[in-house]
C-alpha cells in the first residue's frame, strides 16, 4: 500500500533518523541538568523568591522537558519506521 512517493519517503526517513538523535541527545542532556539548557527551562515567578523553590520548580523542569523529548523521540521511531517501510514499498514498484 503506497502512500507517499519515494522522494517523500526518503526524505521523511531522513528526517525521522535525524529527529531521533537530536532529540534522544536533548533528552539525555536534560536528564543530566545540563547548565546548556538552563534557559529553555520554566520556572514560575512565584519560584524567585525562595531558593530551595528555585531549586525544586529547575528540577521538576529538567525532568518534565526530559521526559517530553523522549516521547517525541519515540514518535519519530513510529515515523522513521512507517516512513521506512515506504521507501521499500516505491523501491519495489
């Protein structure tokens, strides 16, 4: 059953491999509290004020943001993996 061309295929093959290690790499990096990414963090205003808040909202933040990439890798695995068998499906025809 074909459902995009090869071209389309293989692009979106390309870029399914790609999003899943970019993404996996963030993930892994904001698992660890990588100080890089300090600045994609949300921390509430309410946060501010007290240090040990501070603290708990970067950390609830570090894993919310690691967590979410790693759902988005595994959508791109379903993509990389539908958009394989597609490749092979227009190699064949």
């Amino acid at each position: 059953m074909k459902l995009c061309g090869p071209k389309c295929s293989l692009c979106c093959t390309l870029l399914s491999a790609w999003g899943i290690v970019q993404l996996a790499l963030m993930g892994i990096f904001f698992f660890i509290k990588s100080p890089a990414f300090i600045e994609d963090l949300y921390i509430p205003e309410e946060a501010h004020h007290d240090a040990n808040e501070y603290i708990k909202a970067l950390d609830e933040s570090y894993h919310t943001i690691a967590v979410n990439c790693g759902i988005a890798a595994g959508m791109y695995v379903i993509t990389l993996i539908i958009s394989g068998w597609q490749v092979m499906v227009n190699q064949r025809s």
